[in-house]
C-alpha cells in the first residue's frame, strides 16, 4: 500500500542564507503493508517525525518517492482518504472555538452525505472511542488529555481512512491512559480494519500493538523486524532499545 524509496531530507543549518545542510534522514526505503501496524521506533533526534511528516505530504524530500496506492503523497489526491493522522500535541489539533462534535465533523465536509447521516456518524464514532453523546456539545478546554485524544482518533477514523499515521499520540498522557489509548487502537483496529504507522520513541508500546517495527537510528534505517522476532534483534543498538524494555 506504501512504498518508500531511496528518501532523504536535509534541513538547511544555521539561518535562512546559510548554504549548510544538515543531514536529517538518509536512503529511507521500506514497504508497508495494508492492515498491519507498523512501528517506526528511534530516539530523540533520530528522524523519525521528519519521516512522519513526509509520509504526510506536508513536507517533500530531498530525493526518493513515496508512493501511496501508486501515487506520489506529495499530490494531495494521492493521500486524501488513504492516510490520515493523530498527532502529539492534541492541544493544537482541535481548534479550540470548536466543539467535539464540530470538531469531528471538519474532515466530513467534503463527504457527500446529509448533515443529519454525518452527526450519526459522529455519534456512532464517539462511542466507538468511549466517549458518550454528552461530548458532543463540550469544548477542548473542557476536556482531559486521554479524552481529547480520543476525540482526535475519531476524527482520524471518520475520514475512512484505511491507514492512519500516529506520531507519539500517546507520549504526553499519564501511564494509566496511554494503556487505554492503545487498548482503543487495538479495538479500532479489529472493528474498522484499520492499519497504523505508530510513532514512537517507547519499544514497549510498540510491542503491545505493532505487528512490524522499524528502528531509525540518526536518520537511518538500522533493522526491521517483525516483534514476534524482536527479542532477537541484530544491531547493537536495536538490542540496547531492547534492554531498556526490560529494565
């Protein structure tokens, strides 16, 4: 469904008329499969949100192609209702003049239904994130994080998406909310046929819900492996991510 080929990214360093460049990813190439989860794991500064922006479209690379269906990303028909995206910083994701349900249903104006079939859709999609019809009416500030990050779930399903790109979705919630959320993403999964490309720079939780990770390590691919392989990781540096797991 996705191929990545031969992608690198440099961001110019050191102000706007600088001629130096650095080196952010290089010779980026994997496929990912319809339906899987596939984890793209590294540490701070790895590259792995720059990757996550391409696969986007919001940015180009430098070189390489990113095929999505066949189609290049970079053309905004080529990604719409193929890919969407949960993001980390939920504060900035819902504009905060908007209720939830306006919220859910910014993505559905280009759908050709009725106004009354899409607010179905937004009640049958809120209780499918755990949420109930008294949401509907409630603005961001009135929400906690996990809540609000499952408002941002639905609005990522509700475009019928068949991928969905999450980018450290679950990073700045408290531990006993991030089980929660992945245990949602887990059940979204089954029920809508859902794939991922999860983000993270936490092996565990790419454990417990990926079928496939992706380590980077400064902007590099250093393995893929499926996790029931992962406890035999290779490079040193996958098997040191492994032992921080552990410990």
């Amino acid at each position: 469904m996705l191929t990545v080929e031969g992608v690198y990214k440099t961001y110019r360093k050191g102000g706007m008329f600088s001629r130096e460049r650095q080196q952010i990813l290089r010779d980026i190439s994997f496929e990912y499969k319809e339906g899987e989860c596939l984890g793209i794991i590294g540490e701070s500064g790895s590259g792995k949100s720059t990757l996550g922006r391409l696969l986007l479209g919001i940015e180009k690379p430098d070189r390489g192609t990113i095929l999505l269906q066949g189609e290049s990303v970079e053309k905004r028909g080529g990604r719409r209702g193929r890919i969407s995206a949960v993001f980390q910083d939920y504060t900035s994701s819902i504009n905060p003049y908007f209720t939830v349900e306006q919220a859910i249903l910014e993505p559905l104006t280009l759908q050709p239904d009725g106004m009354e079939a899409k607010r179905d859709k937004v009640g049958r999609l809120l209780r499918q994130v755990g949420l109930d019809s008294s949401f509907r009416s409630k603005y961001p500030h009135e929400l906690s994080g996990g809540q609000i990050q499952r408002v941002c779930i639905a609005r990522a399903v509700a475009t019928e998406s068949p991928c969905i790109l999450l980018d450290e979705a679950i990073s700045s919630l408290d531990g006993s909310v991030q089980m929660q959320v992945l245990e949602l993403l887990k059940e979204l999964k089954d029920s809508f046929r859902l794939g991922y490309l999860f983000i993270t720079h936490d092996i565990q939780s790419a454990a417990y819900l990926c079928d496939r990770v992706l380590i980077l390590r400064s902007g590099q691919i250093e393995e893929i492996v499926d996790i029931k392989e992962l406890k035999n990781v290779q490079s040193p540096y996958a098997q040191k991510l492994l032992r921080m797991m552990i410990t």
